[in-house]
C-alpha cells in the first residue's frame, strides 16, 4: 500500500468515526419536545388503588418512566384519544416499552370501580394501570397535580359529563416529575421524549 493511499484511507477512516459519533453527541444534547416542569414542587406522589385492588404509590414503578393520565371512562372524546396515543407511544418504544407505565386516575370513582377499570384501561395497553379512590383521594390527587375538573350536573337520564384538562405528566425512572403533555400532543412526540426520560 502507497502513503498516499494510506493517508487516504486514514483520513476516511476519521471522518467516518466522527460521522458515526455525531448521532450519539446529537442526542445527549437532544430537547424534550414537551413542555419540561422539571423542578416542581408539586405533583410529586399519590395513594391510590389499582384496578385489581393493589395499594399504589409512585414508588412502586421506580426504574419505571411512568405517564399519569386524569380522565373518566365515561369521557367521549378527550380520554379515549389520549389513551390511544399513550399506548401507541409506549408501542413506538418497542423493548424500552417495557419500561414504561401508564397510569389512568379516575376523576369519576362513583362509576369508575375497579371492575369498569379493569376493563377499560387495559383495552387500551395491557400493561396499564386504573387507579381509583374515594372522591376525597382523587380530589387530593388532582389538586396536588394541579388539575382542574368539575362534575356537571345530571341530565334527566342520570348522566353526567365531568370537565377536565387532558394533560399526561410524565415522571423520569427516578421518580421525579419531568414532563408535561398536552392532550393533543402525538404519540411520536410522546414517544421521543420518553427515549430521552429512560436515558437520564
């Protein structure tokens, strides 16, 4: 082999190695595409109970990036479709899927039991979560996490509506809170940040 071809094949073989470093350097330095509430000093726990009847704490899903979402099954529209695009981020994940968990905390426990919970939350995502509790727990919850809702009163069938803000937050493997998602935010999006969450 020549020193010229040699040299060449040297500086290729350099470029090459920084090509191949820059994806990697890019993405330590990559940004959360949602809105970042790392720091807070609220929404920091809850006691709840799950859908099969297990006291839970966020402690329980430490080594865990977990989603918490606020709804009711009885939601038409908002629930569902945030559901759905929590369980197709966690999918976009494939393996590092499994090292996520989503929550849904009921706003409604005088429908939402255990059973309508069961039912409904793991129809989106077999490995999620219904949390429930009394109407004081979950209006603890709530308050701690900031979220607004308010039952409307019932129509003349007994059914009721309760307003919400459609919000996922999402806390880092560690515990800590991190993340705010707006409901309309898509699953891609949900799913890149996540990718960064499980890395910290």
């Amino acid at each position: 082999m020549t020193d010229s071809r040699r040299r060449l094949l040297l500086r290729g073989g350099g470029l090459l190695a920084l090509t191949l470093a820059l994806p990697a350097c890019a993405r330590k330095g990559e940004a959360f595409q949602a809105t970042d509430i790392t720091g807070v000093d609220w929404g920091r726990d809850f006691h709840l109970t799950d859908h099969t009847g297990r006291p839970r704490t966020l402690a329980d899903f430490r080594d865990k990036a977990v989603l918490l979402f606020f709804g009711y099954t009885h939601c038409p529209d908002a629930c569902p479709t945030t559901m759905a695009k929590m369980a197709r981020a966690v999918d976009l994940l494939g393996e590092d899927g499994k090292r996520v968990q989503g929550l849904f905390v009921t706003l409604d426990p005088a429908r939402d039991t255990a059973q309508v919970l069961a039912e409904y939350v793991p129809a989106f995502h077999p490995s999620f979560l219904g949390l429930h509790g009394s109407e004081a727990e979950v209006g603890h919850v709530a308050e701690d996490f900031k979220l607004f809702f308010a039952r409307q009163a019932p129509d003349a069938s007994g059914f009721y509506t309760v307003d919400h803000q459609a919000a996922v937050f999402a806390f880092d493997p560690q515990g800590r809170l991190r993340l705010y998602f707006r409901g309309d935010t898509e699953s891609a999006v949900i799913a890149h940040d996540l990718r960064l969450l499980l890395q910290s």
